[in-house]
C-alpha cells in the first residue's frame, strides 16, 4: 500500500493521496509499536529481527519516490504531509537497523533539495501547531508527532557530523534553528518537543561558530536561559525564577537542564561577545540575573553531591549537573572580565580554585570514560588554566 502510494499511484487526486498520508502518521502515532511490525515486514519481509539486514534498495525507492512526489506539489502543507511519511519510514528503519541506514539517512541529507523540503516541513508543522490546542485537536497532535520524527531524523544526522551540520545551517535564513528555538520558547505547549529541539541545538552549536551565531542572532540566548531556569525550578524548586516549570519525567526534566546548559557552554567557549550577552541576560524572579541563576543552580548541586538522604543515582546527577554548571562559569569568567568578582561574590568564595577543581575533576571523570574527543580535552583545559592563573 505504501509503496503504491509513493510510487506507483502519481496519477491519483493530491487531496486524497495526502489524506492517506495523514492516515498512516495517525497510525504510526496511536498504535507505534505494531505500526513498526508491520512497516518493517512490508518492507523487509516477515522478519522484523534486528539481527536481519534489510534490502536497502527497496527502502531507497519507496523514500526516495515519496520525497519526488513531494517535489511535485505546490502547496507546502501537502508537501509537508509527504516530507513526514518520508522521515517517519526513515526513523523507523534508523532505529531498527542502526548504521547502515544511518549512512542512508545521511546520503539523503546530503541532497539540499531534501533538507530544504524537510526545513519546510518543520517550519509549517511548528507554525500550525502554535495555533491549535494540542491536547484536544488530532490535527495538532499529528502535527507535533511528524515535528519529532523531523527532529529526530536531524538530531541523528548532526551528531558530530560536521558536513551535516553546515547543510542544516546554510538555508539562507530558513535553516533548522528557527523552528528550533520556537519549541523551546514555546515549551508550555509543546512539552515533548522540547528535548528533541534542544538536542538538534546542541549538535549544531558543537564548535561550530556558525551554529553557535544563527542561534544567539535568533535570540537563543533568551530562550535557552530561559528553559534552562524552567528546568532548574522543575528539579529543584521555586527559587530559580517566576516562570512555568518544565514537564515531563525525573530523567527528562535532567536532561533538559543538562542540554541547555551545553548550549550555553557551546555560545560562551569560543566568543567573548556571546559570552557577554549570556552574563548580561536577566532572569525574571532571580536576583544577579544569569549569573545569579547558574551560581545558585552551582551551589545547590555541590551542597547536594554526597548527602546523606539523597539516592545514588540524585547525588550522581547533581554531580553532572554542577560540574556542567562549572564548565559554564568557567567560560563566563575567562571570557568577562567584568563578571569575575561577582560570580564570586555570588559563589561566597575569594578565589576560582574550588571552581577550577571541579572542572577538573569533571574533566579526568570523562577523559578516564572515554567520553570525549581531544579537541574537547583541550576546551577544559583552556578553561581548567585560566581560573587558576585567576586565583
């Protein structure tokens, strides 16, 4: 059935050929686990065994003739609907047989045509949702389920992939970050989409300068302070600004905090005037601002690391959560000389070393992991170095 929508059945009316489309993400999205059954015996056969390499080729016609069905039409809402089956079929067979059609999902990404088509999609599926009330229209529910399955499909495609990420950056104003950062300003009424939005941010930002200033110009400054305080007061209370807290599970609500806080550090590491509109950001309800908000979040995770009514999996993740914290003011303060005496003010210490030693204690943890790349060794002791010739 799909393929002869996709492939074979060109000649049928638009409209009808688009509702079957928005059919089909209905049933992807209501009944996820039996939909993939069936999608992937469709297009592999009975088994759906991970251990089963799929005929690739078969996958490629039927993705590739949704996409040239979407070349044809006009409109952007049809196109869009399209664009969605197709990066649903790709989700799917990523996360079922992982990287070989990974490597496939990035060879079309590698088409401009596709990732601009894709960008509109994105755009238009944001845009609608923003009027409609998500917990009670199925279109709007829809549309936010086709926004994930884009995100997730370009969080995928990002991670450490530098060719990927300046395809997604160079739209000529119309690229990914946008749509992006509309999720997480409008995080209220689009609690499942924040995450996935700010994990495409911090693959793009990832010592990539043009990412990192598509997303300050865009105002991502604002936006990311903003969720970053949301999380905080979800995780640990009121103190941390006068704003809604963030939705979603214990692990989700970590995970927002953590992310936003590596936007920030991917501004801040390599630019000074980045770095001076994140200390100089104010923050509704929280005395210092910025600056105020991440040395509290700092003083109350390092406070809370070891406590003796604390889980071992809390203690942990406030030891992340600060060390992350740390790194941030670290960039901060190398960077803005005239925010040093007040983030030590704000710390109640007189001098950076207990700050350094963190960092660096962060550092070893994840070199000892191997969980980071030489370029990244040598961030933290750029940073590591410069609080202590501070002190």
């Amino acid at each position: 059935s799909l393929q002869h929508l996709a492939i074979t059945d060109r000649e049928n009316s638009t409209q009808s050929t688009v509702a079957t489309c928005m059919d089909i993400l209905r049933l992807i999205r209501d009944d996820a686990r039996e939909s993939e059954r069936r999608l992937l015996s469709a297009l592999y056969g009975s088994s759906s065994s991970s251990a089963a390499l799929p005929q690739t080729e078969n996958a490629n016609e039927l993705i590739d003739g949704v996409i040239e069905v979407a070349a044809s039409l006009t409109d952007p809402a049809e196109r869009a609907s399209f664009l969605a089956l197709a990066v649903s079929l790709l989700t799917v067979v990523q996360l079922t047989y992982g990287q070989r059609a990974a490597q496939h999902t990035k060879a079309l990404v590698a088409k401009s045509n596709v990732i601009e088509s894709w960008v509109t999609a994105l755009s238009i599926a944001v845009s609608r949702s923003s009027g409609l009330q998500v917990d009670k229209r199925s279109t709007a529910r829809t549309l936010v389920f086709v926004t994930g399955l884009v995100l997730s499909v370009f969080e995928h495609v990002s991670f450490m992939d530098r060719a990927c990420q300046e395809q997604l950056l160079s739209m000529d104003g119309r690229s990914v970050v946008s749509p992006c950062l509309v999720l997480v300003r409008r995080y209220e009424h689009f609690p499942s989409l924040v995450l996935p939005a700010l994990r495409v941010l911090v693959n793009l930002s990832n010592h990539c300068a043009v990412g990192v200033d598509q997303i300050v110009s865009a105002g991502g400054v604002g936006a990311v302070v903003g969720i970053c305080a949301a999380a905080a007061i979800a995780r640990y209370g009121s103190s941390y600004g006068e704003r809604v807290a963030v939705e979603g599970a214990p692990n989700e609500v970590f995970d927002t905090l953590i992310i936003s806080i590596g936007v920030l550090i991917n501004m801040a590491e390599h630019s000074k005037e980045h770095s001076h509109s994140i200390a100089a950001h104010q923050v509704e309800g929280v005395p210092g601002g910025a600056l105020g908000l991440l040395a509290s979040l700092y003083r109350t995770c390092t406070a809370a690391e070891g406590a003796a009514d604390a889980s071992a999996e809390r203690d942990t993740e406030n030891g992340v959560v600060g060390s992350y914290v740390g790194v941030l003011l670290g960039c901060l303060v190398r960077n803005v000389e005239s925010a040093r005496e007040r983030v030590l003010e704000l710390l109640g210490e007189s001098s950076f070393v207990p700050l350094a030693n963190v960092v660096d204690q962060f550092a070893t943890f994840q070199s000892q992991a191997q969980m980071m790349t030489e370029e990244q060794q040598n961030s933290f002791l750029s940073i590591i170095s410069a609080l202590r010739a501070l002190s």
